[in-house]
C-alpha cells in the first residue's frame, strides 16, 4: 500500500557562496558530493545551515528541516526517481479491524 510519494529537493544555506535565488544543473554537479556522513538524517540541517554543502532530500522532509534554520529549498535541477514510502503487512490481517485502523492512521501521519 503506498503512504506517500515525494519529489527532491536541494538544501542550501542561506547564506551558500554559489547558490543564491535558484540552482542550476551546472551548479549542482560543481558541489561537492558525499562530503560527509552523519549517523542520522536529523543531524543535516544543522550541517547544511553552517557549510556550503548542499543535501538532496524529499520536499516534505525539506519543508521540516527548511522551518526554524537558515535553509533554503530549490527545486532539484534533475529528475530522479520519486521518493516512495510504502506500507507492508501480512494479507491475513487485511479485515481485522485493528490492523485496518493502524493502516488507516499510519497513512494519515505520512500524509
């Protein structure tokens, strides 16, 4: 069952020294790319905010971390593959009542 389908974004600080109203192809394939790895996605926008590194993410994950930091999203100069957040469960809990309201208020969350 899909929950949520997205498309990327391109994170970048506010204050980046090459990016500034929009972001071009040319100008994403002259960042850098994987320049670091973080031991959680929660981390990134405290990175971002302060380097001149950017980070690809979906736009509903973008639209969080965008609040509250000095971050600005642009639409990704390149098409990917969407971002697909799926639902799996067992077919024998289809008609169970609980299991169909736990669906049920899973895909409202994602939503």
């Amino acid at each position: 069952m899909d929950c949520f389908a997205d498309d990327d974004v391109v994170v970048a600080s506010a204050p980046h020294p090459r990016i500034f109203d929009s972001l071009s192809l040319a100008q994403h394939l002259a960042e850098r790319h994987v320049a670091v790895q973080l031991p959680s996605l929660m981390a990134a926008p405290g990175v971002i905010s302060r380097s001149d590194y950017v980070l690809t993410l979906p736009r509903q994950a973008a639209r969080h971390f965008v609040e509250g930091a000095s971050l600005n999203p642009f639409a990704a100069p390149f098409q990917g593959p969407r971002y697909s957040l799926q639902l799996l469960y067992l077919i024998r809990n289809v008609s169970t009542a609980g299991h169909r309201w736990l669906r049920e208020q899973t895909v409202d969350c994602a939503a």
